[in-house]
C-alpha cells in the first residue's frame, strides 16, 4: 500500500481515479489527457435537457448553485466509495467544511425537471432525509444532525436562520437541503445510471471548481466518456458582472444573459510562459518543445511560440478544467519544475556572496527598545495587527474621509475584531491598557510594530509601516513624562530640536498645526522632523478614553519610525 501526499492545489488527486489518470500520464502509459465535451452541444446552439430556476430568495443565504449530469454511469461498490469519499475530501478542503460549497448527488431517473432553487421558511420544508426513517420540517432536521457525530459540524451553518436554502424538483419533491443532507428519495445507489451533481454556494467561482473536478473525476465512468450532459441554469436576480460572458468562438458556455449560465463550464483558459522565465526559475536550460512535453506529462496541453519580434518564446498552455489552479505564469513554471525533477535540477554554485545582517529596520527598532524605552521603564506589549472598523476610526475620534480611506478592508471577517488591518498602533495599546486597568497605577506600555495602509500604485495594493506608539496612564495624565519619553526616542535617534525642525536631522513640537481627534485640543502637538509631521504627542482625549473602557487620564505619543531611516 502506498501513501500519497497529494498538494493543496490538486484537488484533481483526491480521489483514485485522478490520481490513476495523472500517474498515466506522467509515466507515458496514455499520451494526452482526456478532453471533455458537453453533450448536447450548447456551443452549436443545443439546450440543455435540464433546467435549473433559482429565486432571488437565496440571495440571503446561499445564492449560488451549478449542476451538471453524468449518464450511463456504471456504479460498482468501489466506484460508489470513491464517490462518497471524494465529496467528504472536498468538503473538508475546497469547500471549506460547506462553507463556501455543498455538493449534493441525485439519482437523476428520480428527479423530475425543471428544478428550483431557493429559500423557504423551514417549517414549510417537508421530506425524509438521507437514510432517515421519519419525514421531518427543516427544524427537524437541523435537530437531529445536531446529534450526529458526523454531521453536527454543519448544523450552525443553518441554525438560526430565517429561511433554509431548498432544492426541489418540479413534483415538490426535497432532492436536497444544502448544505446538511440530501433527500432519501433521490439518493444515488449501486442501481443507479444516470448521477445528477448540483453544487449550491455563497461563492461563485469555487462551485463552478468543485463541479469541473468531480465532471473530471468521474466523467470518464459514463456511458460515453468524458462526455457530461449541461444543466441551464436561470437566475432571477442577476448575476455577477464577471460571470455574464459572451461566447467565443463557441469555446465557453458562459452566456452573455444576466440571469443564465450553463453548467458546467468546460472552457480553458490561456496562460502564457516565456521559455526564459521558466529556466531563469528552475535553473535549468530547456527548449520550448521540451517544456511542451514536460506540461504534457503534468496533463496541461501547451504550445510554443515565438514573439513576432525575434524575441524568447514563449509557452502557450491551454488550461484543462481539472487544473484551476493554473492561474500565472508561475503555475506553470512550477509544473515544469515537477515534470523535470526536482532532484533532477543541476546544482550551481553562488554567484554571489553575502553576509547577514539585520535590517536596517529592524536594527533602529532594537535601539530604540534597549536605550529608549526599556531604560525609561516602559513595558513592550504585542497585539494583533487586525481590528475592528470602530477601533480604527471612531473609537478614536479619528473620523475623516482620509482616517476611512487609509485602511484595508478585510472581506467577509470571522469576527468583528478582524474587520480591518490597523493604521494606528494607539488602538491595541489602549486596549491592553483596557485589560490591565485593575492593576497598580502608573502604566507605562508602549509598542514597536508594523501598521497597514492602502497604497494603490504597489503591486500589492498595501505597504507596512513601521511605528512605535507609548502610553501612560495614571492619577493625572503625565504629558511630561510622555514629553520626555519623546525627548529619549529622539536622542537615541540623534535628531536635535530645533525650533520649527525644518532642517535634516532637526525635531520639533508644532501644537498650532495638530488635529487629530485622538488627542485633547489644546494638549496635543505635532512632532515634525526634517520639515514634515512624523508623529504626535499629547493627552488621550477623554472621549477616546471612555470608548477603550478607560478611566485613568492618559497621556500617548505615535512616531513613524521609518522617518528615521
């Protein structure tokens, strides 16, 4: 028996026979991988058999669902496992334990089209579930597998909700109540022929990955493989701009309509390689026709070219629907990389040679603790980079469209404490402040970290910054001690004050010019150096104060230490 380490991206390998027709492949055993077709051809103008209608009433829970039919299936007990199993396996990855997708699989000569999809009140949805015994409402159902070893983990993704997500078929029949169970009615046996697969999600794009690898998968099981019967599926609300797609040359199945697609899609993407940049990064010296064979081996049809200048060619690769994680340049670099060898790749010697060092940022971040702020007695705190869109703008007073812009939005938060990456360093330091305030006054906690902010013109669409933030907190608010912290910091940074700090390595404090809502009017300044503001200085204003839970009088200085460099 052997155990098979299968890459988070390959989700093609979990089950026997994807992995068994990529091993085929890869050996040479079948020289190309299978190509899929949608029968009856939609991209000759045929329709699908099937039609799927979906009420804008998911919208609210799970608006999403794909379908497709594999006919002529001839199930064996192995076959049935495999089938079972791949689903679990998606679900605990891809799917992200149902989350994002539920896969549901029908005995299709049970299922009456057309079908609908939407949301009901629960008590309205009435059938037996999967191997049950009884017909239950959807309450019911929800409170049985509350008590399911199995699937109990699933059950707060409906608890609580006004309405349940619902597939039936045009009798009224239940085929499915996603994402929990299935209806006993349709449920796939070793009798069956025809499996009808629909996938229902809150994201688009993963349903549409999870239906091409099962198609891929188990495609090959029907009666004419590799063949797949398309569902049409007709949306009531309309769809994402992203998905509404006119047809190319009849490649895609996506419809220019914004209410209807059909499903599954089996267009392929092209990504484009230069042969340069693929041996640049393995390090190696390959031609385009041997990288050709080294995709062909990894079951991704390429091509080569060359640049109608002369130029490197390039590969061409045409990506097949069972690999969608064939996204970059790099994606393909790496498949090259694992077709060649890995251990195969040549060894070179440096060309260079360095020493290691710190940083510089991190080197002027250790000055500061050791000869600053530790010998000042001040106490290093850690805290999370994310916080809650309150923490970053309102709690602390820091209102204006500018405080709104400078942060990066998280999507979709677990909780509200991850809503967004911080842009100030005061929001974790006044809560630790928060946590410790029973304890012996003064405190004295300050924090050397990184802050986020939006910068559209970098690849990333965000930079880092460096920051040090301090606070004290005690029976009177000890700006002078803040003050002479600052006086520290900016000794040990060998910056002079000066009034007004205009020239290079010259500081200084400017309270006619400071706004900012965290700090007292009147009790606040701005520490301007080498003629621009890099940091403020002054009372925790007290309504700041009062939102963190606080009821010592405060006193905070923030720098921006990379100013310095």
């Amino acid at each position: 028996m052997y155990k098979v380490e299968v890459p988070a991206n390959r989700y093609d390998l979990l089950c026997l026979e994807g992995l068994s027709a990529a091993l085929r492949v890869f050996i040479g055993a079948d020289t190309t991988a299978p190509d899929y077709t949608l029968v009856p051809d939609v991209g000759g103008g045929a329709e699908p058999p099937l039609t799927l209608t979906v009420s804008a009433s998911a919208n609210a829970i799970r608006p999403y669902i794909v379908a497709a039919v594999l006919r002529g299936v001839g199930l064996t007990p192995a076959r049935y496992r495999s089938l079972i199993d791949t689903q679990d396996k998606l679900h605990a990855t891809l799917c992200r334990r149902r989350s994002l997708v539920a896969i549901g699989t029908h005995d299709a000569a049970t299922v009456r089209g057309p079908l609908r999809y939407g949301a009901e009140d629960p008590a309205e949805i009435r059938f037996v579930p999967l191997a049950g015994d009884a017909e239950l409402d959807g309450h019911g159902v929800v409170a049985l597998y509350e008590q399911d070893a199995q699937l109990k983990k699933y059950t707060p993704l409906l608890a609580g909700a006004p309405a349940y997500p619902v597939v039936r078929d045009a009798s009224g029949a239940v085929l499915s109540l996603p994402p929990l169970i299935n209806g006993d009615r349709t449920k796939v046996t070793l009798d069956t022929t025809d499996i009808l697969i629909e996938c229902t999600a809150t994201d688009l794009t993963k349903a549409g990955m999870v239906l091409n690898t099962l198609v891929a998968c188990y495609a090959r099981w029907a009666a004419n493989p590799f063949t797949v019967e398309p569902v049409r599926v007709e949306y009531e609300a309309f769809l994402p701009p992203t998905v509404v797609a006119e047809e190319v040359d009849g490649a895609s199945t996506r419809v220019g309509h914004p209410h209807t697609l059909v499903t599954p899609d089996l267009s392929r993407p092209t990504v484009d390689a230069s042969v340069a940049y693929i041996n640049g990064a393995v390090g190696v010296s390959l031609t385009a026709d041997r990288i050709v064979e080294l995709l062909r081996r990894m079951q991704v049809p390429a091509s080569a070219s060359a640049t109608d200048d002369g130029g490197d060619a390039t590969v061409s690769v045409s990506v097949p629907i069972n690999r969608p994680d064939i996204i970059h340049a790099c994606d393909v670099m790496e498949d090259v990389a694992i077709a060649y060898g890995f251990d195969d790749i040549p060894e070179h010697p440096l060309t260079t040679a360095t020493v290691a060092s710190q940083t510089p940022l991190n080197r002027l971040s250790d000055l500061l603790r050791s000869q600053a702020l530790a010998t000042a007695g001040f106490t290093e705190v850690l805290t999370w980079v994310t916080v809650s869109t309150a923490e970053n703008t309102s709690d602390l007073c820091r209102t204006t469209p500018a405080d709104a812009a400078r942060a990066v939005v998280i999507g979709n938060p677990k909780t509200a404490e991850f809503q967004q990456c911080r842009t100030s360093l005061l929001p974790g330091v006044l809560k630790t402040l928060r946590e410790n305030r029973k304890a012996a006054v003064p405190l004295r906690l300050f924090e050397l970290g990184d802050v986020v902010h939006v910068a559209p013109d970098t690849e990333t669409g965000a930079v880092n910054v460096r920051r040090l933030a301090a606070v004290y907190a005690g029976v009177a608010a000890g700006f002078e001690i803040m003050a002479g912290l600052l006086q520290e910091v900016m000794g040990a940074l060998g910056a002079t004050r000066v009034a007004g700090g205009a020239d290079a390595g010259t500081w200084d404090l400017s309270p006619d010019t400071c706004t900012d809502g965290a700090f007292f009017d009147g009790r606040r300044a701005d520490i301007v150096y080498g003629g621009r503001v890099v940091g403020v200085l002054g009372w925790v204003h007290p309504q700041v104060l009062a939102n963190f839970s606080l009821f010592y009088p405060s006193s905070a200085l923030e720098l921006d230490v990379e100013a310095f460099l």
